[in-house]
C-alpha cells in the first residue's frame, strides 16, 4: 500500500479508538481526573496502536505486532486491577473493549476498512447498551428464556437438516426456506417486544404503540380497546397509539415484500407511504392535544415462544400452498380470495407468499394488488374489533376516522400516480 492509503488506514485505526472511547468516557464523565483506566484519550491511542502494530506487520512479520499486544494486554489489565481492586468493582468489560479496539485498529490497517468500522460501530453500541440490555436481562422470564433458547437449537441444528428443496406435488413448499422465513418474521417481532419490555408503559402511548406494532398491531389494538372501555378519558390517546401501530404494520408489509421481491417496493411504497404519513400525523396531533400520558401494561405473547412460531408457520405454509394452487387452477384473481382471507389474519404470510408467488407464476400488477388488499381487510378489521372490545366511543371512532383517511389517500396515490408512473405498475 502507498504512503497516503497508510495515513488513511492508521486514521481509521485513530478514530475507532476516539469512538469507543467517547462512549466509555461518557459512561465514567463523573470520576475524577485520572481516577479511571482508560478514556477517550487512552482509547483513541488503543486504537492507533492496533493500527502501527499492523502496519508494522506488513513490514517485519507478526512478531512484534504481538509483542505490541502483549505489553498492551498487559498493562492495561493490570492498571484495571488496581483500579479494580480500589474500587471494589471487578467488571471485565472495559479490558475487554480495549483489546476489540486494538484488534479493530490493526484490522483496519490489515484488512477491510469497513469490517473495522462496522465492528467499532456495533461494539459502541453494544457499550452504550448496558443499562437496557442489563435492565431486560432483570424482566426476563425463565419461560421467555427457554423459549429463546429451544427456539435457536431447533434453528441451529434443525435447519440445516431439513431439505432445501419442495416436497410437496404442487412444487412450492420447501421446509428449508419455510421455516427460515418463519424464524426471519418472529426475529422481528421479538424487537418490539424487548422495546416494550425493556421500556415498559414509561415511555408512552406512541412507544407502545410503535413497538407493539413490531409484535403486533392486531393484538395491540385489542389490547388498547379493552383499556379504553376501562378509562375513557385516555381513549383518544390511545386511539392514536393504535394508528402508529397500524402505520407499524404497513411499513413492515413494505420491508418484508421489498426484500422478498425488490419489484414489489416501488408499487407497493406508491400506495403505502401516504398511509402511514396519515396514520403519523393523525397519531401526533391526537396526542398533541390530549398531553403526553403512559401507556398501560401491554401482556403481548413472546413472539419466540414454541407455539407461537409453529402457528405461523403453519400458517405462513397453508398460504403459500393456497395462493399457488387456487392460482394455478382458478387463474391469478384467485390471489384476491386469499389475500382477502389472509388478512383478516395476518399480514406477514400473505406478502411473503405473494412476493415468492411474483414473477413466475403472478404479474406485477396483481401481486400488488392482492398485498394492498390484504392491507386493506387487515386495517378494517382491527377497525371492527376497536368497536366490538372499545365500544362505539371516541376510541373505535378516532382510529376508524384515521384508518379510512389513510386507506383513502393510498389508494388516490396509487392510481393517480400508477397513470402518470405507470411502468413499475404493469407487468414487465
């Protein structure tokens, strides 16, 4: 490497340090000076070190690069012992974080630039979380725990055992990507609940409605409905909770057919960002006028629970096979019956069928249609169901009113637009 690409790689190595050290110098602001192991200072210099360590092994070998390492190890262990030892706290974190960071400054020199600063950026991140990661390892359950940890043996050492290939007659249902598929969706389900969790009700109507619409927004509106019959007075509050959690779903309905089928994120994002627009703004004004209140208890099933994934993906598996027989025997229209079906369910199952569905054996234009639909039926039922647990009170009206705008102004953007932008609206 030349002479400017070593400056560059050895400033990376400089800057890893600086960022992990502002982190563990935020974390120590209040001690004294001197009166820590290790800052911003001694981080960045941790990192630089890593850096000259590499560089030095591109030009001598590997042995003194890890003599570097050895003395660096070990004055800083000791250093922290002492500190240790003064301070009666005996955490290895910090000895630990400093030798990532020596680690990270020479990969930065011997290696990918952007593995280095990556892993800087996640091990920060991992830093800075230690009172939330610390304050979910407290609330966690054993059940929530073993459910965790069935749930990733049966991944880890069932998955790769399973047949990567269909075994059905209809040559669709291939356990392989079912189940991976499956473990994908409560993955990201498992995030809202350790938001609300690990946040609890301190944080908000709009939190809570946000997270649980990660685990899910049908379960949340419920939730919020039998809460509002309870305390009228918050029911407008939590209407609009409700509407961040459908905005929630609508977004996710976009990642998952995005990611599933990129074809599908044009047409699909037409329609369903002026939605979720009218269900933000209707939540925040609601919530603006009504004042910042907590949101209650919300008792949502661990989406990494045994049952809970086998039931989607029992699920996830009925759609699949159902949108591709009634498809090819019926003709594509039938995708509407399912969809229509599906989401009085779920939303999750039918996008991923259809995205796998889309291109060989559905158009475009009817793949977007058959997801959009599935919105639809889905935003209306939770709808039915804020009137049937929350009454015909301002409840089950505010996020009614909000709901029908929001289908309403994805649909004017779906067609106006599919006129003047009709390309990624029709079939290639």
């Amino acid at each position: 490497m030349d002479l400017v690409e070593v400056f560059q790689r050895l400033g990376v190595a400089f800057s890893i340090g600086l960022l992990v050290g502002c982190e563990r110098g935020w974390q120590e602001r209040d001690e004294r000076s001197g009166g820590r192991t290790a800052g911003i200072r001694t981080f960045g210099l941790a990192g630089f070190l890593g850096g000259l360590a590499g560089y030095l092994q591109t030009l001598s070998g590997p042995i003194a690069p890890a003599v570097l390492l050895l003395l660096f190890g070990g004055a800083f262990i000791l250093f922290r012992m002492r500190e240790a030892k003064e301070e009666e706290d005996f955490g290895v974190t910090t000895v630990v974080a400093a030798l990532v960071v020596f680690a990270l400054g020479a990969t930065a020199v011997l290696g990918d630039v952007r593995v280095a600063a990556a892993g800087s950026v996640a091990t920060t991140a991992l830093l800075a979380a230690k009172r939330s990661l610390h304050t979910f390892l407290r609330q966690l359950t054993w059940l929530e725990l073993r459910a965790a940890l069935v749930l990733l043996a049966m991944t880890l050492v069932a998955l790769p055992l399973l047949p990567n290939e269909t075994i059905d007659p209809w040559d669709v249902l291939n356990p392989f990507e079912l189940w991976l598929l499956t473990i994908t969706i409560a993955a990201i389900s498992f995030v809202g609940y350790v938001a609300i969790r690990v946040a609890g009700p301190r944080r908000g109507i709009l939190f809570a409605g946000a997270a649980g619409g990660l685990v899910s927004s049908t379960a949340l509106t419920l939730t919020f409905a039998r809460f509002a019959s309870e305390a009228p007075e918050s029911a407008r509050r939590l209407a609009s909770g409700a509407a961040i959690a459908g905005a929630l779903s609508l977004i996710r309905v976009l990642v998952i057919g995005g990611a599933m089928a990129p074809v599908l994120l044009t047409p699909l994002a037409i329609a369903l960002v002026p939605a979720v627009l009218v269900l933000v703004a209707a939540s925040v004004l609601v919530i603006r006028r009504g004042g910042k209140q907590s949101a209650p208890d919300l008792h949502l099933d661990n989406p990494f629970e045994l049952g809970e994934v086998l039931r989607f993906g029992a699920l996830l598996g009925a759609v699949i096979v159902a949108s591709k027989v009634l498809v090819d025997k019926l003709g594509q229209r039938m995708l509407f019956a399912v969809a229509a079906i599906s989401g009085l369910m779920d939303l999750d199952a039918i996008t991923l069928s259809t995205a796998r569905l889309t291109g060989p054996t559905v158009d475009l234009t009817t793949a977007v249609a058959a997801i959009l639909i599935a919105v639809v039926v889905n935003l209306l039922t939770k709808v039915v169901l804020a009137f049937t647990a929350g009454g015909n009170g301002p409840y089950a009206v505010t996020l009614a009113v909000a709901t029908v705008v929001a289908i309403a102004a994805g649909a004017l953007a779906y067609f106006i637009l599919g006129f003047v932008m009709p390309a990624p609206l029709v079939p290639a």
